[in-house]
DNA sequence: AGTGCGATTGACT
DNA sequence: GTCAATCGCACTA
C-alpha cells in the first residue's frame, strides 16, 4: 500500500550524476504534479537513458533552441511535442552543459485519477499513463514545464518511493531507429502499468 | 523557403 | 497485427 504522506522532494545530490544510472535510480520513485487543475502523482515505472554521445538522443547534435533544457544540471524537465500530437518529458542527467536525458515512459497512477481519466478522456485505470504521451497527458505536463527545476517545490517534482521497489529490469529501447540495440530502457519487472510490447514487460 | 522525419497514439483489420 | 494523422524543428539551398 502506497502512503502519500512519506513523499518527499529528491534532492539533487541523491541523483546519480549519469543518465544510466539516473533511469535505473528513477524507477519506484514518484512525480507530482501541482496546477490549478489539482494535484496528480504516479510511481515511475519505465524510463529511457539518452546518454551523452547516443545517436538516439535530441542532444546528439548540440545545443539548439529547443533542446537546451537537456545541457541543464541534473534533475530539470526537459518537454518536447512530437508527431504533432504528443508531449514528452524527460529529467536532465548529467552535470550542467553536457547534454542528456532520461525519458519517463510509464507511471502507476496514485492520486488525481478522477484528474487524470478527463484529461485523458476514458477511465481505463490501465491506459492513463502508460506511454510517454500519455502519462504527460495525465499529469497536465507540456512545453511551459520545460526547463523547470524538479528538485524544487513548484508545479512538478520527484518524489521519494512511496513504498518498495521490485525487481528492475532492462531492454532495447521502443520506438527508435538508431543505437537501437543498447540495453537503456528500464522497468519494473512484471508492472501491470508498463507501456511497449507484451515480450518486454516481463 | 521548402523538405523530411520522428524517443507516438488511436483507430481499424 | 497494420497504418495514417499531425507539426515543430533541423537541415539544405
């Protein structure tokens, strides 16, 4: 059982100072979300390292306009829209001016479900926020996040774990085309809230 | 100024 | 399982 009252705030020097180790470090933990609209929480459970140097990853071809949230010291939100259509957000990984992320790609939804199902209009418990569109989607998250300090009281943090970790596990990352064949996605083995194919939640 | 392409999703067979 | 929608951005000229 979850207790929303043990959360608190991560502090920047418990985050691992490499996007690695940063995804592995982020599964079990919490994000909170507090607008206007109320306030959201969820259990990450699936993560994407971009480290420095990946192919894959938005800061491979330098600092530009819109990825610089990337070059920030650790633990900043870094949102883009993709396909038109979807907003995603990843926490900054490494010390400041060396450009790489950690993408959330799955969270268990913990408080603000009633938030969460119109934001998202259906009240499938399973399909709030599992994906990395849609979990921003859940949480109210988009570009006006980006850049945000999430060590720091304020509209979006990580939390501590509200309760124990399982069994992390890792595999190919989804939906890339390039340096696919690295191990840098990372989940909770058997979460029944993980996005991606059936073969890569166990 | 024009072009091509996604770290996806939702609808559909 | 397949597939099209959709748009901001980086790249070319």
């Amino acid at each position: 059982m979850v207790d929303n009252r043990s959360i608190v705030i991560l502090r920047r020097r418990d985050l691992p100072v490499d996007a690695e180790s940063l995804a592995g470090f982020l599964i079990g933990k919490s994000l909170v979300c507090e607008t206007a609209g109320g306030r959201v929480s969820g259990r990450i459970v699936e993560t994407e390292a971009y480290p420095p140097g990946d192919a894959a990853g938005h800061s491979f071809r330098g600092l530009t306009r819109s990825n610089h949230s990337l070059f920030l010291e650790r633990g900043h939100a870094y949102v883009y829209f993709a396909y038109g259509s979807s907003h995603m957000m990843n926490v900054s990984a490494e010390r400041a001016g060396v450009g790489a992320g950690v993408l959330l790609r799955a969270v268990e939804p913990l408080e603000g479900i009633p938030l969460m199902e119109r934001r998202r209009n259906t009240e499938k418990l399973h399909d709030l926020c599992r994906g990395p569109g849609r979990l921003t989607q859940s949480f109210g998250i988009d570009r006006s996040l980006d850049g945000l300090d999430l060590c720091k009281e304020g509209p979006l943090w990580l939390g501590s774990a509200a309760g124990p970790t399982g069994v992390v596990a890792r595999s190919v990352r989804i939906g890339i085309t390039r340096e696919k064949e690295r191990l840098l996605r990372f989940y909770e083995r058997g979460n029944p809230y993980l996005s991606g194919p059936l073969r890569l939640r166990a």
